[in-house]
C-alpha cells in the first residue's frame, strides 16, 4: 500500500508532468487562459491517463514490442474518443471552449510517456495509481497557471470578475504570458524542492 | 618582502573605468533628450521619467535584498534601465504604466537571470515590449508636440509606414523633435549630443549604432515607397526611435556582440528586422523588437565571430 502512495503522490511532487518533467506543453500553454477550462482539460487528461495505464499495463505482456506505440495510441484514441463524447454530451460549454485539445490528448505526451515509460513495465494497479498521480500533478499545474493567468490578464477568478475595470495585464493572457508564468513556477517549485533540478 | 614577490596574471594595466563610471556617464549622456522631451511635451514627461527610474531602482533594491544579494542601487544600472525605459513611452501615460514597466524591466528582464550582466536581453526593451503587449492603448497614443493639452495625434512614422507622404512636419521638424512621439526619441539633436560624448569618450564604438542607421536607411530607401529605390530614407532614418535605440539600448554592453565584426552584423540585422517590421509588420515601429530579436541571435554572432588564436 505504501508503495502505491508513492506511486501516487510522485506524480504530484517531484515527477510533477508540469514543473518537474516539462510535459504536456501544448494544452498547458493553450488552455491555462481560464480556471474552468483549464480544470476541464485536466480532469479530461486524467480520465484518459488512468484508463489507458490500466490496459496497456494488462495488456503489456501481448503487445508485440515492435509496434507498441500504435497499439497505445489506439488504446489511448479510444479514451479521448469517450471523453469527448461525454464532455460534448454533457458539458457543451466546455467542449466549445476547449475545442480542438480534447481530441489533442491522443497525442499529449503525458500519457504517452507514462505508457511507455510506466505502464508498459508494471502491473496493473501501480499503473492506475501513477496514472492518477500524474493526472493530479498535471492538473494542479495547470490550474495553478491557469489561476494565476486568469487572475491578472481578465481580474477573474474561474469567470467571475473581482473589479469593474479593463486595465488588466493583456500579455498574461496571450501566449507569452504562459511561458512566463510557467517558467517562474517552475523555479519556484525548484527553489522550495518540491520538483528537482 | 613577501609583497613585493607577489606574482598576478595578466592584465596588469589598470583604468579607473569601473562598470558603474560608465553606467552613470551614459546615463549622463541621456539627460539632453530629456530635457527635450520635457520641453516638448511638459512636466507630465518629467513625471513619466522620475516614477519610471524611481520604481526601477526600489525594485532592484528589494530583490537584492531578497535574493540577499550586495546592493548594488549605485551602481547606476537600475538608474539607466528605468530612465532608457521612461524614455520609450508616450508622455501622455497614466502615471502607474511606467512604475509597472520599470518593475518588470528589473525583475524578469534583469534579476531572474542574476542581475547586471547576466541578461540575455535589454531589459528597459523587455519592459517597453510588455507594457506593448499589456495595454497598447496607452502605448500608441500620442500626442501633439508643444501643445501641453494632449492634443492626440498619429507619429509621422506611422503615416510613412503606410506609404503616404508626411504632411506638415519637414526634416528640420523631425530633427529638433517637433512632432509626436515618445519622450526621449523625439529630439535627435539632443540624443546626438550625447551619442557624439559616448562616441568621442570611447565608452560605445560606431559599429552597432552606424551599421543599424545606415542599414535601416538602406533597406527603407530600397522598400519605402511603390517603385523599388525611392523609398523617404531620411524620414525613416530620422523618425520612430531609432535613433535612441541604436546608440544607447542596441551598444548595451552586456547583450550586444564583443567583436566589431560581430557587432557590424548585430547592427545590419537590426535594421534590417526594424524596416521589415516597420513596412509589413502589425506595429508601425520596429526598433524595440529588432534590437530584441538580435539580442537574442547575440550568442550565435559571437560564436561565429570568435577572433582566431593567433599562429593557428
């Protein structure tokens, strides 16, 4: 049990996808200008990271070595194709915002290198336990950018504004802004330890 | 006895030149345009120049003192860094955007990569370009010169850039600083003053600033206007912030090349990268990011231009 807390907790601190690792860039820097869309693209990612751990890690001794990355795509395609089914189905403000990056998780390298790099080595249930760490450590990340872009570049905080005003800082909602705080987020976490160089 | 044995490595030579002399004579030289900018457009510029240095130079003081770094305030940089970025901005600003540029000029453009003479950029242009990209409606709006009731008005630059010919300013105008514009690129006169003190004194060398006119020139004359080789290369040259740009912020020590080779190709690709954004960019000027955009090619230029070790 304790080695699965580890598992899990790993991918929240110092394997963190965001801070520690520097993967997942393209949804991170895309869709961190809201809370909300940015919590959406993380719940959504960790949805398909857990379930495509579970069956590559069970399925990890009949995939043939050679063509292992077509058959994890296809596992993982097949996850982002529920979860964008459900997300159009239910949350169809949500889809509309997040457009194109939810079917963009089949190739978030994220997953892909937890499948190859995890999954593929170890059974079943650490899998699902880093697979959830790891969607956790990528949705704290994101959210915390998110929070921070959201707050000085619109004055909101998940879509209610805090101050009548239209003086806020432009770039932190524009791309540059993104790399900004992602980058002295990243050595913070560094400074505090939690991530390591 | 034992001091007198005292071996040391070369260099031997000793000039009471220190980083901080030099820092305060440049920031010396910039104080003419200042005085123009503050005759043309009144005391509201002298306001934009003191907050801009003031916020510099407190924000340079609490992050040394944070990171527990020595205080280096005196030293002139932090000084130079907010009067450079005051200078970029339009007089008419409300007071707040040129404290919030000085802040981000010394803390992301200076001291997160460990303060002087670390910077990969110009930190007073890391701040123009934020307050640019940040509110460019306080950033583009200019007004008449010598009014004082902020009349607005677009810069002559902006008219040339689109092809028209300039209306009612003549060289003369544009050379003493009669037209809108920012607060220190307005009179070229006065920054040629203290260009020529810099010159004479050795603290910059012709390479960048004359390789960055005259290529700027150049490539106006050839693209300016309809038919190849008419373009207004005077008015380009004389317009926009060039001037300011390439003899205070592209010289910057710290993010231009070391070689004079290097330094000739930093100064043609500025002004190469200052016409093309000026004739088919989304802004009307172009000096800022040109001189960015090379700061950034700096390492390369210098890896390219390595002088070679003599004998081989």
């Amino acid at each position: 049990m304790r080695s699965l807390i580890k598992e899990f907790s790993k991918g929240i601190t110092t394997l963190n996808p965001t801070f520690g690792l520097i993967l997942g860039l393209c949804p991170t820097l895309a869709v961190s200008t809201s809370l909300f869309n940015a919590l959406g693209m993380g719940i959504a990612a960790t949805f398909v990271l857990v379930f495509s751990n579970m069956i590559i890690s069970s399925l990890r001794n009949f995939i043939p070595a050679r063509i292992r990355l077509p058959a994890y795509i296809v596992i993982i395609a097949t996850f982002v194709t529920v979860c964008e089914l459900v997300i159009k189905a239910y949350l169809p403000a949500l889809g509309e915002s997040l457009g194109i990056f939810i079917p963009l998780i089949v190739v978030n390298c994220i997953i892909m290198a937890r499948a190859e790099a995890f999954a593929s080595r170890n059974s079943v249930l650490p899998s699902v336990f880093d697979g959830l760490g790891m969607g956790a450590g990528f949705t704290v990340g994101i959210s915390v950018i998110a929070f921070i872009r959201e707050l000085l570049g619109s004055g909101s905080i998940a879509g209610h504004g805090l101050l009548k005003s239209n003086e806020f800082i432009l770039v932190m909602i524009l791309a540059p802004g993104a790399l900004l705080t992602m980058g002295l987020l990243i050595a913070l976490t560094r400074l505090l330890g939690i991530t390591k160089r | 006895m034992r001091d007198s044995l005292l071996v040391n490595t070369s260099p031997h030579l000793h000039k009471k030149e220190s980083v901080r002399r030099i820092m305060w004579l440049v920031t010396l030289s910039l104080v003419p345009s200042g005085f123009a900018g503050v005759f043309i457009f009144g005391l509201r510029a002298l306001w934009a120049i003191t907050l801009g240095v003031a916020a510099a130079v407190i924000t340079e003081y609490i992050l040394q003192l944070a990171t527990k770094r020595k205080i280096a305030i005196f030293d002139g940089s932090a000084v130079l860094t907010g009067l450079l970025l005051a200078y970029n901005l339009p007089p008419d600003v409300p007071f707040w955007l040129p404290v919030a540029g000085s802040v981000f000029s010394i803390a992301i453009g200076k001291q997160v990569f460990g303060g002087l003479g670390q910077n990969i950029f110009n930190p007073a242009l890391v701040g123009r370009v934020f307050l640019m990209a940040s509110w460019p409606k306080y950033m583009t709006t200019f007004v008449k010169p010598l009014s004082y009731d902020a009349v607005t008005s677009a810069t002559p630059l902006a008219a040339l850039t689109k092809g028209e010919a300039l209306e009612s300013i003549s060289y003369l105008d544009l050379f003493l600083g009669n037209r809108p514009g920012c607060i220190g690129e307005v009179c070229i006169l006065a920054l040629l003053i203290g260009a020529a003190f810099l010159l004479l004194r050795g603290y910059i060398s012709w390479h960048i600033p004359f390789s960055f006119i005259i290529s700027t020139g150049l490539f106006a004359y050839i693209f300016g206007a309809k038919p190849l080789f008419s373009g207004d290369w005077l008015a380009n040259i004389l317009s926009g912030g060039l001037m300011l740009g390439a003899f205070f912020m592209a010289t910057d020590y710290v993010t231009s090349p070391l070689t004079y080779k290097g330094q000739v190709i930093f100064g043609a690709g500025c002004g190469l990268v200052t016409t093309v954004i000026r004739f088919w960019g989304g802004y009307p000027e172009g000096v800022s990011y040109a001189i960015l955009i090379m700061n950034a090619a700096t390492p390369m230029i210098d890896r390219y231009t390595r002088p070679r070790i003599y004998g081989t």
